[in-house]
C-alpha cells in the first residue's frame, strides 16, 4: 500500500511538471526609454568643446535588466518578464548623449574610448530608476551627473535630479510611461544646467583647446 501511493504521487508530480511545460511559460515584456528628438545640425556650436560620456555608476539592480520596484522605502524588488530592452546605466548613458546632442550646443558628444581625446569628461551616478508603490504609485528617477576637466584633475561642477513622476494606470507598461516622462525632464534640467555653466565660464570652457 506503501509503495503504490509513493509512485501515485510521483506520477502526480511528473503530470502536474508535464502540463505545467505544455501550458508554455509566461512571455517577457521588453522595454525602452524615448532619448527624445534627433541631435540637431549646427555649424556653428555655442559652446566649442568636446564632451566624452563616461559609463554611469549604478548598483548591481540597475546594471541588471529587470524592472526594479519598491514596495517601501527599505526594500526593493525585481520583476521576472518585466525587463529593459539593455541595462538602465545604459539606456541612461545613451539618453544622455542623445540629449546633449541634440541640444546642438557642443562641438561633439561621444561615449568615452582609449582613442577620443575632450575637453571634459561627464560622469554619472543612477540613484534610482523604478517604480514605487507607496504612498502613490510613480516611477521614480533618481541621478547626478558631473563635470570633469581631466587636464586640471578636477570635478568642476555637479547637479543632481530627482523625482516621483505620478503613473497614470496600474500596469508596468504605464509605470514605464511615468518614467520616461520622469527620465526626459530629468535630463533637460540637467543637461541645461550644464550648458548655463560652460556658458558662463569661457575661460574653463576653452581650457581644452
């Protein structure tokens, strides 16, 4: 009596993994951020100076691809078929070089490589980029970007930006939403802030030269 039940229910246990298999599993969604409108064409740059982007420094969640979410302000989660189409820090690197290319301001924009020589370095640090569910559901952005002259060796400016953007739903399709919004008005901000200071300092701004 014994044995016969042991083998019932590990024939119970094969079927149930049997059908589970059938029903195939649940798709992955994949997701972008919108870097926004293309650079613009501009002869004649306001301000002359070339800019390398460097990689942004991020925690492990956000060098991962899954949606990261916050049930409180102590914990954070990751959602399994919810994922970015690449890792935040990249997507928000190439968000940000889009933006201040498209700003049509600087010489040149590039990501950083042993064979590009600029004038400044910009660093980044990502903070946060994910939903939080309490008190309000929104999808929160979070980040600081920095400017290096590696001549002087020396940071000689720095702003930060953070944010709850509200999400109008309740699905992760309109939290991805919330941050794109969230994402876009960050790097205006920002990356006009940095374009006010380089303006007001010729003297820096041509240092490279």
């Amino acid at each position: 009596m014994l044995t016969r039940r042991i083998q019932q229910a590990a024939i119970a246990i094969l079927l149930a993994g049997f059908l589970a298999s059938c029903g195939g599993s649940r798709p992955v969604k994949y997701y972008v951020l919108d870097a926004g409108p293309a650079p613009a064409s501009s002869p004649a740059p306001q301000i002359p100076v070339t800019l390398l982007v460097s990689r942004i420094n991020a925690t492990h969640l956000y060098r991962d691809d899954r949606l990261v979410y916050g049930s409180n302000d102590v914990q954070l989660g990751t959602y399994e078929y919810e994922r970015w189409a690449e890792p935040p820090a990249e997507l928000i690197r190439d968000v940000l070089i889009k933006s201040l290319r498209s700003s049509g301001s600087y010489r040149s924009v590039s990501r950083i490589s042993s064979n590009l020589h600029g004038d400044y370095i910009i660093r980044g640090q990502l903070f946060a980029l994910d939903e939080v569910q309490s008190p309000a559901l929104s999808g929160r952005f979070s980040f600081q970007i920095e400017l290096y002259d590696p001549k002087a060796a020396a940071t000689l400016w720095s702003a930060a930006y953070t944010h709850d953007e509200p999400v109008n739903g309740k699905k992760v399709s309109d939290v991805v939403e919330a941050l794109d919004r969230n994402v876009r008005a960050g790097m205006t901000q920002l990356t006009g802030e940095l374009a006010q200071y380089l303006a007001s300092h010729p003297r820096e701004a041509s240092s490279g030269e």
